[in-house]
C-alpha cells in the first residue's frame, strides 16, 4: 500500500475510532463502544518495542492489537492487558489497556489496529526507533492542558445563566490544540512531553480533562510515542498514595530500578538511535509545593540512586552519543511573579548533570520559551548559581555543560512570556514555609539571583514547541549535531513560525 493510499485508508475509519459529541457517557467521557484515546509509548528499547493504549469508562472483552507490515496486511495478534484506577475526586472507575508489542524490526514502518469486543477498529502506523547511529527528528513542549470548553457555567449564586455556557477549567487554550497540529506538521519519530499534561487536579470533572487531553492528541500520538515526564498537575489528591495513579495508569513506561507499585512509571529511560532520553519526575526533589499534596522525598532517594547509576551506565556505552533529560521543574527561569527556578533541583540533579556530562535538558513549568547556556558547575552562594560554561548562542558544544530549554508553551491560558525579567533575573525557590492553615499550602521562599546563564529568551509570543533533528556525523569520533529549531505557533491549524534555530554539536563516542 502506498503512502498516499495508507493516508487514505488510515483517515477513513478516524471517523468510527472517535464517536460523535451526542455519544458521551456520564461526566461527559465518550462512550464505551469507541476505542478511545489511542496513544503509543516505546518500550525501553525503541528499536524493537512499543506500547499501544486506550481506555474505557467500563471494563471489554478481548481488548487487542492487529499489527501488519506498512503493505496493509494485518497478521499478527497481540493481547491488551487492562490496568484501572478509581478517580478520588467523582469515585469513577477508569479501565485502560496496554497491548505491548516486542521484538520488532528497527527503523521500521508498521500498520496496525487497535479494538476490543463491540468496537470498530481504530486503525494507525507508527515507526520503529533506528538501532546505532542515524538521523531523525523528536519535539517537545510541556504544560498543554486541553482545548476543551467542557464546564457548564453557573451563576454566583449557583443559578444557571439564561443559556448554557461553557468554559475551559484546566487552563487550557485554542493553543493546545494548534500545538499538536504544529507537532504533526513536523512529523518526528517521538514526541516529549514535559510535564502538566491536562491540569486534571485542578478540573471539575478530573476524567473528562484525562479525556479531553486524549481525544485532542490521540491524533498525534496515536502514529508516534508521547513521551511524558510527570508534572506538579498530574498529582491528584486521592488518585493513589502519592497522587500519580491517573497518570501511572493511562502510560506504561519503561521499566525502572528501584520502583515499587507506589512509584512504577515515573521515571524511566529509553534509547533511539545514539540519544538516551532519561524521563525525571521533579515531585520528589522539588521545594515548590505545586501539587494537591506535598510529596517531596517520596522516593526516598531511589530515584537519584536510579539516576547516577543510569548515567554513569549511559556515559560509559560507546554507542550512546547524546544524554537528554526530560523533567518539569527547572533550574532556570527568568520569569517574575511565576514559579521560578527550584533549587532541589540545582542541589540534586545538576550536579549529576555536570559529572556525567548531560547534553540538553527540556523542561516545562514556566509557560514561556528560554533557553540557558551550556552550563558547568555553581556559585556557592544561596541559590547555587548555575555557571556558563561558554557565551557562544548559535553553535553551543554540549561537551561544555548542559542546555536547558523551558519549553512551557504547549496551550496553558496562563502564559509568563511577558512576565520576564529585564534585565534577565531568576527568582530561585530556596524553601517554603508552614502549610497555611487555610488552604493547606506551603508558600515558598524565593531569593533572588542574577541571571549570567539566560541565553535566548522568547517574550513576544506564548505558544509553541520546539524540534531537534540529530546528524549523526560521518566518522568515528568526529562530531555529532542536533539543530534545533524553536516554533512559535500561531492559530488554528499548527501553522508555525521559526523564533529560533542553533545548533547543538559534541563529538562521538565512537
């Protein structure tokens, strides 16, 4: 089957995977007959494994997966296995379903159809990580929320207004559904997301903002992995222990040590190509109390003991060039009035970062772009100021110290793009104080620091995403690049503009 005829094919039964508005089930989640929220996620080795997902508001029969090669001929079978969780805030029972599929060929194109007893097939392609070095391309934005106006309005005193009137309750935007668009003009092998998926944990309705999210980037992710790191708005207050169920259940994620059931899924590590992508949850060692539940520490110390033994593994293969880190909280921002930079952050994993000579880090939080120098070591003062390695802004040697990019534009209504400081200065979170005892939350502590390590700034537009194509190079131990290319995203439809492009080098392992 041809590229064009695939398309064809493919487009036509979108139709039947996503049902009309009229069939929703309670709470405003599509019914139970459609395959819903179709996404994908790479195993720990992208070369040979994925992950197919959907979920339902009530439990089906013989949930599967018919995988074919790109001719359009469906031959193998693969079975879904059924993960749930019980929303704590409406007590709603959600069944999602992981098919996982192994020992699949490298830098492949593959057809497939996801379905269950009583439901059309939903019907897809994905590719295949390439094994050792190769060219591809992968994006990332954080802090999306849904476009969705999905909560009927109600009058201050609890009438209802003359006519029915919507509204968005996740700090959602039109934006988050052109920055999928955008991600789809690009068509990279994956996606990262970096955290604040949907703002569930400050929605009326938590399961219809986890499906609002779905149904507006099932359209990406269900052709390429949606890679995700966990925000301070995937904790939910009564979803699991700690507050990540929602999230835990929805994505199934490589594969960690040092995880229990408490903590299966929230950081992992996965490679394509020559770049190991290292997925941190920022929860555990972050000051800032941002979630419906202080759980600082509540690893324990697993997962930094996970992260130095990853790295130090990860530097020494020959066949690994580039380190990526993908997590939430930053460790600079130059935003006033937002949340600011988190010194748990510096204090924990910036020095991790600097002895095994991490290249890029992407972050969301703040809802603005930004990015640092390369950085390489610290002030010791109180906030432990991050130092710049080099000035150098177009053509940065990551060899030198780490990138770190704040790319919180994904769709939020609550942009920080014109809340940046002039000249550049950081706000730094060195603690928080008693939980109030009102609200429950612990105000933070900021002191404020200079900003020698902001490179490029984005205060002229909100929205938007950034691309990174690696180059492999040509010979061994010669250099390998990734040019990168940051997007603002303007309107209905994805359509993008370049704010910037730099090119990220180092030389090869090899």
């Amino acid at each position: 089957m041809s590229p064009v005829a695939l398309a064809l094919f493919v487009s036509s039964v979108q139709a039947e995977a996503f049902p009309p508005a009229t069939q929703k089930a309670s709470g405003g989640a599509p019914a139970l007959e459609a395959v819903c929220g179709l996404h994908l996620q790479f195993g720990a080795d992208a070369s040979t494994e994925m992950v197919l997902s959907w979920h339902s508001l009530a439990p089906v029969r013989n949930a599967r997966v018919l995988l074919g090669a790109a001719d359009g001929k469906l031959q193998q079978v693969a079975p879904a296995e059924q993960a749930d969780y019980t929303d704590g805030k409406s007590n709603r029972r959600i069944f999602v379903y992981h098919a996982r599929l192994r020992a699949l060929s490298p830098d492949t194109a593959y057809l497939y159809a996801a379905l269950h007893d009583g439901a059309e097939p939903a019907f897809s392609t994905f590719r295949t990580a390439p094994r050792g070095r190769s060219a591809f391309t992968f994006t990332s934005f954080g802090d999306q929320g849904t476009p969705t106006l999905g909560r009927e309005l109600t009058l201050a005193d609890g009438a209802a207004p003359p006519r029915k009137i919507f509204v968005n309750d996740n700090l959602g935007s039109p934006a988050a559904a052109d920055a999928t668009l955008g991600v789809e003009r690009i068509q990279p092998l994956f996606h990262l997301l970096n955290g604040d998926l949907c703002y569930a944990n400050i929605a009326e309705d938590r399961v219809r903002s986890w499906w609002d999210f779905w149904e507006n980037n099932s359209r990406s992710a269900r052709n390429r992995p949606w890679m995700p790191c966990a925000g301070n708005h995937e904790n939910e207050l009564g979803n699991g222990p700690i507050g990540y169920r929602a999230y835990q259940t929805y994505f199934s994620l490589p594969d960690a040590a040092g995880q229990t059931d408490l903590t299966r899924g929230l950081w992992y590590a996965f490679t394509a190509g020559s770049v190991r992508v290292i997925s941190l949850a920022n929860d555990d060692i972050a000051y800032q109390d941002g979630g419906n539940s202080y759980v600082r520490g509540y690893s324990l110390g697993a997962q930094k003991a996970w992260l130095e033994q990853e790295l130090a593994e990860t530097r020494a293969n020959r066949d690994i060039d580039w380190i990526v880190v993908c997590m939430h909280q930053v460790a600079i921002s130059t935003a006033d009035k937002f949340n600011g930079a988190d010194l748990g952050v510096r204090e924990e994993w910036l020095p991790l970062f600097d002895k095994y000579n991490v290249d890029l880090v992407v972050c969301g939080h703040e809802h603005h772009y930004e990015r640092s120098h390369p950085l390489r070591g610290r002030e010791e003062n109180r906030t432990l100021t991050p130092k710049p390695a080099s000035l150098t802004t177009d053509v940065v040697d990551t060899s030198q110290g780490a990138v770190h990019m704040v790319i919180g534009g994904g769709g939020t209504s609550a942009p920080s793009n014109t809340l940046l400081f002039d000249p550049p200065a950081c706000r730094v979170i060195v603690s928080v104080g008693a939980p109030d005892p009102t609200t429950g939350k612990r105000l933070p502590v900021y002191v404020m620091e200079g900003a020698p390590w902001s490179a490029v700034r984005n205060a002229g537009h909100a929205y938007g995403f950034a691309a990174f194509t690696v180059d492999p190079g040509a010979e061994p131990g010669g250099l390998t690049r990734m040019r990168v290319v940051y997007y603002d995203v303007r309107g209905p439809g994805g359509m993008m503009t370049p704010f910037e492009s730099f090119t990220l080098e180092r030389p090869r392992r090899d």
